[in-house]
C-alpha cells in the first residue's frame, strides 16, 4: 500500500503484523505528489522467490494485492 500519511499507512501495517508478516514503513517521493508512505513486507534473494511468496499470501488470505519492487538499502 502506499499513504499520504504515516497514519493512514499505521492500521494497515499493524494489520500485516498482526498476521506474522515482516511489515514496515518506508518514507518515499513522489514526483508530483510529493512525501507518500509505502508499505513493505519482506525481503527476498530473487524477485521469483518475491513473487512466489506474494501468490501464497493471496491464496492464504494475508494480502489482498502485491507488487515486487527492489527497494535500496
């Protein structure tokens, strides 16, 4: 997901905890649109190994939509 405000993205974060995800915050830039909160959950070796997990999420119900990104360190 990704927020205009860090309590917007706050419920939804603790909602992806809540379930055993490794869920964080991350600040970002939007051009045009200016300091938006996005939300990440996990860390892969692969982006197949990315995708994968996010298929399981959505069959196990704990995501309703995901998209893979490389996110910098």
């Amino acid at each position: 997901g990704s927020y205009p405000s860090t309590s917007e993205a706050e419920p939804e974060l603790k909602k992806l905890k809540s379930k055993g995800l490794g869920a964080e915050v991350r600040e970002v830039e939007v051009p045009g649109k200016g300091k938006w909160f996005r939300l990440y959950v996990g860390q892969f070796p692969t982006v197949k190994d990315a995708e994968a997990t996010g298929k399981n999420y959505k069959t196990e119900k704990l995501i309703r939509d995901f998209v893979v990104v490389k996110v910098p360190n």
